[in-house]
C-alpha cells in the first residue's frame, strides 16, 4: 500500500512538471493538440501558429483577449520580451501567457499596463517601473525637483548665463534629443551586453537627465499613490514640467522687491541695537570682502536676468511637455489572425481604447491645450514675430490697449529678445521701428533676417519627438530622425544664421555629430539581425556623446573666468547715501542686497563715501 501511494505521488509530480516545463516553453493556448509540421505565419507575419493555436510572436509583442473579439497582438512597451537581450527585434519567441509582462505588473492586464495591487508607477523610472508606493516619500519628488531647479536657476540667474544663446543653445539640444529620442540603444531594440557599457549609458543619462527636467539619477523610485493608472502619472508629470516655474516665480519676486527687502534688513539692524559703524559695515557688504573674487564674477542685472530666467524655463520644460503630450495621444494598434487591425489603444495604457474613451479624453484634452498652447504655439511665436528694436513703447489709451501693450512688452523681453538676440537681423536695424504698433500683429520674413531659427529649433525638437513616440517601426524612424537632422544642418550650413561665425559653427558640429552618432546607431541595429552589437562601437558613441557635455562645461568656466577679469564698476560705480535714523545703506536706485548680487567691489564700497538724504 505503501509503495502505490509513493508511485502514486511520483506519477503526479511528473505529470505536473511536465506540464509545468511545455507551459513555460510555449506560448500556452487551451487544448492545443496540432503538430510542428501545421506551423505557419500569422497575424500578418508577426506570430506563428498551429491552426487557431499562437506558438511563438515577436519580440516586444503582446498577446491575450481583447473584449469579445478573441485574440489579439499588439507592441507592448511593458512586456518582458521588449527589453529581451538575447534576442533582436522581429525574432519570433516563445512566451508565457502568465509571465509575458514586467517584474510587479499585472499579467492579465491588457498591454500589460497596469501594476500589481498595492503597487504604482515610479513617477522619475525612465521605463515606468511599478514599485511600492510609500506615502511618505510623496513629497520628497516634489521638494528634490524645485531644490535642485533653485540652485541650478540661481546659478544661472546671478552669472546670466542663457539657455538659450548661440553657445548653449545647440549643446542642451544635444543633450536633451540623445537621451530621448536619439537613444543609442532604440528603447531597448540593441541589446546592451557589457557591464562597462551598460554603466557608461546610465552615467550618460545623469549627467543630461537635467537638461530635460527628469530625476531618473536617484535611485529611490517616487510614487504618489497606489493602484494609480498610466494616464494619471502622464498627467501629474504635466506639473513636474511646470515645476520649473515655482524657482523663477520666487526669484522674480525677489528680484522685483529688493529695495523693500534692504529695507527690512536695515529695521531689523536697528531693532537688534547694532552700533552705527555694524550697521554701516554690514549693510555696506564689508563682511564679504574676502569673497571678492566671487563678486567680480557675478552679472546679475535685473532688468535682463528675469528675461533669461523665463528663457530658461521655457527650453527646459519643452521637451518633457512634448514627451507627456505625444505619448497621451499615441496609439498603438491591436492585430487579429489575418493581421488586420481590430481596435486602437493608447500606447501606455492598453485598457484604454482609443480615442472613444471618456477616461482617455478627460486627459486627451489637457493634451490638446498644451500642444496648441505650447509645442505649437512657442514655435509660431518664434517664427512668426519679430523682437522690437524701439526701446520706447507708447502705453495705448483703451484697456484693451493695455492688455496689448503689456503681452507685447512680455514677448519682447522674456521670448524673443533673449531667443533671438544672437541671431542675423538685417531687416530692421537699431532705430527704425515697425510698421504695426505691436509686434503680435506684425510677421517678418526678410531674406537677410533670420530670427525666424529659433523659433525652428524649437519646431525641430517637436519633430523629432513625434518621429520617435508615433513610428513604430525603429528603422523608419531612424530615417526620419536622419532625415530632419540632415535638413537642419543644411539650414544652418547654408544660410549661416548666427552673427558670429563660432555659432554658426557649433551648430554645425552638433548636428553632424548627431548624424554620425545616429548613424552608428542604425549599424547597430542592424548588427542585431546577424550578430551581437560592437561593444566597440558603443564606446565610440559614448565617447561621441559625451563631447557637448565638456563644451558646457568649457563654456560655463570661460564666461567666469572672462567675468572675473572684466572690472565693470570702474566706469560705473554705485551711488550710495546712508540713511542715519534708519542705520542703513540704501543704494540708488536699489539696495545694498541687490548690489552684492550685482558685484558690489567691497573695497570700493568702503571707500565711497556715505551721505545722508539731506546731501551731508
């Protein structure tokens, strides 16, 4: 009795491993009884099966039931085969039905876009990784993002370094398209063998995850609530964009009131019983005289740092607002047996049929006011106006007059002038004003005037995220993005549109470096249809991609040195009166707060002599 039950355990043991070991192997279909030789292509090629049974699809492929209309495939961004290293795109694999998508998302979830329960999607995970939601690490995302914009916008707010100048402009818009859209391995398309490699791509994507607003460099993923769908962490991502606006508010607004802020700081001087000489010393900026030399490199000016702050906001919230916009309106579509397509999903949201969801268009149509608003609006602006060369603007009479006057007046200052200023304008020179009053109606298409490029810089940015979130097939893609590169670079190289020549140059390095990074990119690809990828190669591309990165930082170390060598209060110093009752320094026209971050010279500050409002 003994030995027919042990036989009897080891009869189901095996059965049951058996059955375990064909499961795993095979794409597993109810009662599928056919044999090898029955095997053809189906599903337009993408699959191959035995009668109605799927044995193997393609790499990246999805397979399962979709509402009534029986088996369906679709590209599944989330699935494991898609990030697969062995294989290459358009080889055909086994795959299990029960663990077909990615480590902690939901296995019978459609498109595999949706995580297991009590778990979210990581907010700052490039691939969107589902995690374990602590809600307590929710505003940690949020207070990491503004810090580190604070300091980065304060660096560049007290040096006035533009974004958005002929120097800058062409080595951020490398840095932003080559860890976006320009990938060197195709979202996982060529698969990364080496350690090294791999290690050297992740240093690549911190050191410009800046440059497009993402903070995939700390390794603690971020999520804000559990169960939360794709769309929901699409659209919160909206306000992670516009979170570059919360640093320039606040700098703005102390710009804007440093006169009341010196002011305060001489009351609580006197409020504190400090002598008239502390006093004095203190608000005279003596205390930092041993940072001179810091001082000497400072060019804050207030009038023309918040034009640049705006500027800078603008170019780095761009491409994130593009990236959540396309991929909010991106479809994918389901295929049946005959390989005709049945339905239409949202890309990141397989559960989503698109467009006819309610839940889809509650944020479709946030994405639609951003594409018109931003992606297509700036661009236009850019093309289409012209900055102002008149310094004077006569207020209108009528209130909407004024509205117009100061839309004007915004356009001018913190859009087009810092966009436009280091680019060819013949058509109007220093003087002749325009011929409408304000610029919003007026368009200027000069042969010799070439302010229009940068609003087609931008345009080139919304071109290449389209080319890469709406192809799906990697090749036509990557012909698209070489063919938009190439007509950019035959722009630059023939109409020359910078007034200085090394700008006209950089441009020109930056988009044939592109073309060649680009290019060595497609013969990767390739090489994964025959053979590994190059390590090799990979080391070149690299080594190619990190170039614009040490030409910002050339760049920055040059304009500080240039500023320390450059005296500019020797021909004008500040004019300074001292304010007894109040125990103050107040500058003229602005306080002394304002002069440190202006450069105050300490030695010069202590030389000149105080006077009272009274002239004594």
């Amino acid at each position: 009795m003994m030995k027919e039950a042990v036989l009897f355990v080891f009869v189901i043991t095996a059965v049951v491993l058996l059955t375990e070991g064909e499961y795993v192997n095979e794409l597993y279909v109810e009662n599928y009884q056919g044999n090898e030789t029955e095997i053809k292509s189906c599903y337009g090629g993408k699959a191959e099966c035995n009668g109605s049974n799927i044995i193997k699809v393609q790499r990246g492929y999805w397979v399962g039931q979709w509402k009534d209309k029986g088996w369906v495939i679709g590209l599944c961004t989330f699935c494991r085969s898609f990030y697969n290293s062995t294989t290459h795109v358009g080889e055909l694999m086994n795959v299990n039905l029960h663990n077909q998508c990615a480590d902690n998302r939901d296995q019978s979830s459609v498109m595999c876009s949706t995580c297991n329960e009590n778990y979210s999607i990581a907010i700052n995970s490039e691939n969107y990784d589902c995690v374990e939601c602590n809600k307590s690490e929710m505003w940690l995302y949020f207070v990491l993002n503004v810090t580190i914009l604070l300091v980065f916008l304060l660096f560049i707010f007290i040096f006035d370094f533009s974004l958005v100048s002929g120097a800058l402009n062409p080595l951020i818009f490398f840095g932003q398209m080559t860890t976006t859209t320009l990938k060197l391995d195709m979202y996982g398309a060529i698969p990364i063998s080496s350690s090294f490699v791999n290690s050297t791509a992740n240093c690549y994507q911190i050191v410009n995850a800046f440059w497009k607003l993402d903070l995939t460099y700390f390794k603690n993923n971020f999520c804000f609530a559990k169960d939360m769908e794709m769309v929901s962490v699409l659209a919160l991502k909206y306000i992670v964009a516009l979170m570059a606006l919360l640093p320039v508010v606040a700098l703005i607004l102390v710009a804007k009131n440093l006169d009341k802020i010196s002011d305060s700081f001489g009351r609580c001087l006197r409020r504190l019983h400090f002598s008239e000489s502390i006093a004095a010393a203190i608000a005279n900026c003596s205390c930092f005289s041993r940072l001179a030399f810091i001082n000497r490199m400072i060019r804050f000016r207030r009038d023309s740092s918040i034009p640049t702050l705006v500027a800078a906001c603008v170019i780095l919230s761009f491409p994130k607002l593009n990236i959540i916009t396309f991929y909010l309106l991106a479809p994918t579509n389901l295929y049946d047996s005959d390989g005709t397509v049945i339905d239409k999903v949202l890309y990141l949201e397989g559960k989503l049929e698109y467009p006819g969801n309610m839940t889809h268009w509650r944020f479709a149509w946030l994405a639609i006011f951003f594409l018109i608003t931003v992606i297509m609006g700036f661009p236009f602006i850019l093309l289409a106006l012209r900055y102002n060369h008149t310094e004077r603007q006569n207020n209108a009479s009528t209130k909407f007059g004024h509205i117009m006057w100061y839309l004007d007046k915004f356009l001018d200052k913190c859009l087009l002038v810092p966009f436009q200023k280091d680019l060819k304008d013949k058509k109007y020179r220093r003087g002749t004003g325009p011929c409408s009053k304000f610029k919003i109606w007026r368009f200027s298409f000069g042969i010799h005037d070439y302010r229009w490029y940068a609003g087609w810089y931008l345009f080139l940015r919304s071109s290449l995220f389209a080319t890469s979130i709406f192809s799906m097939d990697y090749a036509s893609q990557l012909i698209l993005q070489q063919i938009l590169i190439t007509l950019a670079l035959g722009i630059t190289v023939t109409l020359r549109p910078y007034k200085q020549t090394v700008h006209n140059r950089l441009d020109a390095f930056i988009f044939l470096l592109i073309l060649i990074i680009n290019f060595t990119v497609f013969y990767q690809y390739q090489l994964t249809f025959s053979k590994s990828p190059s390590n090799q190669v990979y080391i070149i591309q690299y080594v190619l991609s990190f170039i614009p990165s040490f030409l910002i930082l050339i760049y920055f170390f040059i304009k500080l040195c240039n500023n320390w060598r450059s005296d500019r209060y020797s021909m004008h110093p500040p004019e300074l009166y001292y304010d007894q009752s109040s125990y103050f320094v107040n500058q003229n026209p602005t306080g002394c707060i304002e002069r440190y971050f202006c450069s105050c010279n300490c030695t010069l500050c202590e030389q000149t002599p105080l006077m009272t409002q009274a002239g004594q």
